[in-house]
C-alpha cells in the first residue's frame, strides 16, 4: 500500500475510490473495502482510500479532550494495508476544509485531483459541508460528472449494523467480547512502559506500566483482562489490570494500565510495548490486604493461561 500525505502529484491507475474517517476498521468497513478491491480488480484498476487526519471531531468539538478513538492513525495504516488496499491518501482535515461542499469536493477533489471515475461509499455515509453529502445528494452530483457511485451494503449482526460507535460503547463498558467479534480482531493498545509504583513485586506479580502512544486511544473499562503482549517481536502471556488499584491505593482518580508478563523477567523499561485484549476476566475489586490480592492473581494466571492456551 502506498501512502500519500495530502492528493498532490498523484498517479493512479484507474482509481475506485472511497472516503471515511474507518476508525477500527471493524467488520463493517471490511465489507465496504471487500466491495472497493473487488470492483478495482473487475477494471484491473486500484483500490484508493481516502481518509482525514488530524480526526475531524477533534477540530470540529468544542471539548475534544473528553474524546476516545478505537485506532491511531498507524494502526489504521496496518488494518488498510491488511484489506489489500493500493492507496491511501490522508487530507489534512481543518476548519476551512470543512465548510467544503459535498458537490465541490467531488468535483475539485475526488475528479480534479485524484482522478475518480467510480466511487463506493457505505450505507449511511455522509460527507461534505454539515455532513449534507447523503447518497442521493452524492449521486445527484456524481451524475453530472460521469461519475458511478455505489453503495456498498452495511454489514448486519444479530445487534444490527455495526458502527465504530458501537464498538466503543462496548469497550467502556467492559463487554470485550462483542467488541472483538464486532472489530474482527483483538483490540490492541501500544504504549512505552514506564516507572509504577512497583507495588507488584512485592507480591511476586511485577507489572509493566503502560503509557498509550496516543493520547486520544480509547482504553477499556476497569477490570482485569487475558492479553497477548508483543515485545521486540516476541508474543508472550499476560494478565492486565486497568484501574486504580484500590487495594494498595486509595486515590480512585488516579488510573494505570499495568500488564504482568507470564513466565518473564526483563528490564524493559522505555521499551514499546503492544498488548491484545483477549478476555475479560473480572472488575477490579478492593481485597482486604495484599496477601488476598496475591491469591486471587494466582487464579487470574490460570484462567489466563487457560484461555490463551
């Protein structure tokens, strides 16, 4: 896949293009991209992506620091990359780019620039100025620029059609499972560890803890989880606890991600470190003494082992 920062100098090869934001690119936004690398492959042409960075909510909100995302953009490079995508191009997204009408971004655009001459967008998408780019304003305008469109099926579970924001509902609320089978894959976080408190050495579980690259990545709901943490290409075990850790402390504001490292004893402090949440094992509960904790870890170790087994 070939990235383009922004739709300058571009050369491609009879592009079916489509547009979105794709945050999680879950099972949803796969059938969309399933249905672009299938009509580029009918033409012999490419499969082009666009999508916007920074996020346009984090421009366009009053209060984006109360905002959460299910993938950073490096993340989404990987999923697009995953989906056979040939090109992918990120527009800066600003205040100005967004009192752009529908109708002149698809001319001056998507035809001027990149040289579409078929789209595919989703069920519900909207673009454009206020979002007033629905299908049948897209089409209309399409029309009168010899450009097809089509609009590629949402894909429908048992819950409904899936959506990024359903996803992160379930993620805050600690339902992991629907949002693993709704993303397609175990939701990841990727982060440098950094000093704790060391608290957990101290009862024979030393943890590594987490700072998320991003700023802006969702983190699940409290508890503690069965994770796969991948470490200078090694995939390894672990158990995780995202929380306050009110046994040994007693400020609920304060909140860490810590993963204790089946059957591992390095220093890898600084190191860059992914985790996969894999199960979610319980809430995190406030034992009466650190000897308690100790046991019930103990148990968290079996049942991690025995579900990553």
């Amino acid at each position: 896949m070939i990235i383009h920062e922004g739709y300058s100098s571009l050369d491609l090869v009879n592009p079916i293009v489509t547009l979105g934001i794709f945050d999680g690119v879950h099972r949803g936004h796969r059938a969309l991209l399933d249905c672009l690398v299938a009509r580029a492959g009918e033409i012999n042409g490419e499969a082009v992506v666009i999508t916007f960075s920074p996020h346009p909510r984090l421009v366009l909100e009053q209060n984006p620091a109360n905002l959460s995302f299910l993938t950073t953009m490096e993340e989404k490079k990987i999923l697009l990359e995953d989906a056979k995508i040939d090109h992918l191009i990120i527009i800066e997204f600003t205040r100005q780019f967004s009192n752009i009408k529908a109708c002149d971004f698809i001319n001056e655009v998507l035809v001027n620039k990149i040289g579409t001459r078929h789209l595919v967008i989703g069920y519900n998408h909207h673009f454009g100025r206020k979002g007033e780019g629905d299908f049948k304003t897209i089409k209309e305008c399409a029309d009168s620029l010899d450009i097809i469109v089509e609009q590629a099926q949402g894909f429908q579970t048992e819950e409904g059609a899936i959506s990024s924001s359903l996803i992160r509902e379930a993620l805050l609320t600690g339902r992991l499972d629907e949002a693993n089978r709704w993303l397609g894959y175990s939701y990841p976080v990727t982060g440098k560890v950094v000093r704790g408190r060391q608290i957990g050495r101290t009862i024979g579980f030393p943890t590594a803890n987490i700072l998320p690259d991003d700023q802006y990545k969702l983190i699940p709901a409290n508890g503690v989880y069965a994770v796969e943490v991948y470490l200078d290409n090694q995939k390894y075990p672990g158990m995780l606890n995202i929380g306050s850790n009110p046994t040994v402390n007693s400020d609920k504001k304060l909140r860490s991600i810590e993963v204790n490292i089946l059957n591992f004893d390095q220093d890898i402090y600084n190191s860059k470190i992914t985790v996969t949440f894999r199960k979610r094992l319980r809430d995190e509960i406030k034992f009466d003494n650190t000897e308690q904790l100790a046991k019930q870890m103990e148990l968290d170790k079996l049942n991690t082992l025995q579900i990553l087994s």
